[in-house]
C-alpha cells in the first residue's frame, strides 16, 4: 500500500522541539516533507511576503527526511511547499506545529500555526494545526504525541471536510492525566493587553505587546473548558468570515 | 450635541491616498484620531509584532488633527491606539482603509485592512474596513466617498452587532455608475498562485510570489457578484472561525 504524503510545517522555525516532535510522529505514518521557517514567526497571523523575496534552502535537520527552511511566514511556507517543492505531489494531510503555547479561542486568528493549516485547507489538503499548552522551550511533547497520532491517523483515514481544518490545543500534563478528545467550538475569549513603555539607550520610547488572557465564556462545549477539564480540544475550523446571523438587521442598508 | 469619536488606521501607510480619502470623509462626521503604520503593511493579515519593540510617534500629516505614525503592524496600531493614545477615550467607530485594491473573498484573511478592523470590533468598536477596486497609486477615489460617509453615518446611528465589523469593497466605476450597496456573504473564492524564479546579483535563487485570483462561486449572494454587478459590497464579518457544520461528522473523535 502507498504510504501517505504528510506535509508538516510550523511557525516556530525548523529546528524548535514541537516540530521535531510532530515529525517523529508522523514519519510513523507516511513519507515526511518538512517547508518550515528559517526563525521564529509567532504572532505572524496569516501574514503573507507579498514586497520581498523568499529563500527557499534544503534542511539537514532531519536525517533522512526531505526538508527545506524559508525565509518567509508560515503561510509563505505551504505556499511554497504546494509550489515549489512538491509540485505534481499533492499532500494527503498537512500538519502545522507543535506550538509552544495556546492557540486556543481567539488566538486562531494571530497564529501562525494555524494560519499555515488553514492555507493548506484553502489548497484542499486536509490539515491540523496542533498546539501544546506549555510556553517553554523545553516543554515535554511526549504525554501529547499519542493524541497527536490519533488525530493524524483518523484525518488520513476519513478526511475532512472540503476547506476544513482542526485546531487542536493540548493540555500540559503528564501521560495518563489527559482524559480524552473533545469536539468544541473556539471560546469567546479574548486579550486583556497592555504595552511596557521604556526608553531605548538613545533616549528613544518605545512599546512592547504584554497581555492576560481572559474568558468570560461560560460554556462548556467551548475549547477552553476541555482544556480546563483535562481534555484535547478539537475545534473543527474554516476560512468563512461571514456573520450570517447579522443580515437580517443590515438588510436595511440596501435601500439607503 | 457631542461629535463622535473616530479612529482612522489601514495597511497602506499613513500617508497612501487611500487614508486620506478616509480621513476626509470621518472629519465631517466626527472628531478623529489617525494611528497607521508608518510604512505599508499589505499582506501582513492579522500579524503582531511579539518580539520586537514598537515605535510611535506624532505625525502632522493631516492638519488639525490628532495623528500618530507607528513602526508595527495595522493590528498593532488598533493596540497602541486603544491602550495608548486614547486610553479612556473609547471611539464610537473605527475605519480602516480606503486600501488600494479589493480585500472581497477570501482576501479578508491577508488583509491587514481588514485584520486592524477586526482588531478593534475585539475590543468592542463598531468597525468598517473599506476597500477600492483599483491597485493603483493614483487610485480615484471620489466616487467612493458618498457610500464611505452613508456606512461610517448608518453604524455611527445604528451600531453593529458585539464583535461584527463590516468588509467593504466599492467596484472601479465613475460617481453615479455605483448602483448601490449590496449585503453579501463572502464568495468562495481563492488564489491560484506561482512563484517567479530568479537569481539575486550573487547568484543566489530568489522566490517571489505572484497570482490570479480565481471565484468559482455562482452565487448571486456573494461580494464578488455584487462587485461585478457594479454594487458596492458589504459582508458582515466576525472573529468566530468554528466550523458548526463540521461537528456531527467529527464526533466520533470523542470515543476514540
């Protein structure tokens, strides 16, 4: 039987631990193509190098395994994958991350992971973008790669639907403490942000990103309850911004 | 009676004609405040800037009014205009654009228009992000302004929904050709792209992205057609990328 083609990619950079872990998990499944970015790309959303050139250079970083580092975001990344380095071969899965850190709730939209799984679902690959969450560089992938198979291996085997990703969050506890898989939606979360301000050795202000996140859903088919309840949050995604339930009020705008 | 208050921002830059055309409707409406980039962002979605310092600083573009230039990114700007510039003054609208060329479709998740739009619908501001479809420098945009002030005046009276923003694209046509507004859901649309090869002075391969963009949708309900049709499109959008139609099939993930 034909081994499936998986596509692994990350906003982290080619070398961070959560990719090597997702590679060692999927090289168990099927034949490994690593396009991942040269150095870290988080916050990138779903930024693209539209002003700029991309490098675009072989990896050695992954002994037997075709792999390439470009100089652009993640969604440059599978750009180029689908493009340049697979050409006529088509994926059978994309997987983007592991992330060090939550992309659950709200922060779809600023990551870079996921943005890079949902390029490849807008090329028709079904993709899962997987996050862990432990912030650290030496966070511990191991209790998490069981599931991270188990999601790789049901996605191979009954697809997704067309245009279709899953964001799946992973709580950061030890093997056997992580009770199951939960289907969810994305929690209405958000951001409580503020900026440090200081001065630069020239005397020059400047400003840096800081925040807390903060959930006001009470819900509990939202993924950040499974993540509270020790569960994998699976939230199946897409790329359809539209807010249908606001066209009955707006319709009026049509006879100004 | 108090005059709104309107924060103008977009991803051309501070000084793109496109802002301000933007600048000069809002100052008829209401008392404005201008944070943008101080260099154009096209393409940056809904990138933070996470690892770096960012820079603002006053800016006496527009006179008589309040304007800041910023070194980050368009979602940046909405940030540094929320916690810094304004802080208790909360805006009753946020603009974003005109930008130069069509954010319809699929576009809204590249667009850095938009994502500075979506930003602040967040944070709970009524939000329009604006877009012409004409690419060029020079784009015209006095025939696009009467729809711009008919939007900014119905949500500064109405509102929108908690969370909603509204992606607004204005066909290329001459004042009096535009039919009207249309409110559509966004066309299932996307990128058929390529890479442009070459090699650098030194000899190095370079990769620059470029494409056509391809609608399949037949729809009569969607941007595109109403673009086409000479109507000025309005897509409700939201933050919210749960796909609900996936659920049933996937909840079988639940007894793995």
């Amino acid at each position: 039987m034909k081994r499936p083609l998986i596509l692994v990619t990350n906003d982290d950079g080619i070398t961070a631990p959560g990719i090597r872990a997702l590679v060692s998990v999927a090289r168990e499944l099927g034949d490994v193509v690593v396009v991942a970015p040269d150095s870290p790309q988080s916050g990138m959303g779903h930024a693209i190098t539209v002003s700029d050139p991309i490098r675009l250079h072989p990896s050695d970083v992954y002994e037997g395994i075709e792999a390439y580092e470009c100089s652009g975001t993640p969604v440059d990344c599978v750009k180029l994958a689908k493009h340049i380095v697979l050409k006529d071969r088509k994926p059978d899965l994309c997987v983007s991350g592991i992330n060090h850190g939550s992309n659950a709730s709200i922060n779809i939209i600023y990551s870079g992971t996921l943005s890079a799984a949902m390029e490849a679902s807008l090329e028709g690959i079904p993709s899962i973008g997987f996050s862990l969450l432990d912030y650290s560089h030496n966070a511990h992938f191991e209790p998490a790669k069981p599931f991270v198979k188990q999601l790789m291996e049901y996605v191979l085997a009954h697809g997704l639907e067309e245009g279709s990703l899953l964001n799946v969050n992973i709580p950061n506890l030890e093997e056997g403490q992580i009770k199951g898989l939960r289907v969810c939606r994305q929690a209405e979360a958000r951001w409580d942000e503020e900026f440090t301000v200081a001065e630069d050795p020239r005397g020059q202000k400047y400003y840096w990103l800081t925040g807390r996140f903060v959930n006001e859903d009470k819900g509990d088919d939202t993924d950040i309850w499974a993540l509270q309840n020790d569960y994998v949050s699976v939230v199946p995604s897409m790329h359809d911004l539209t807010n249908y339930r606001a066209f009955k009020s707006l319709k009026a705008l049509e006879s100004l």
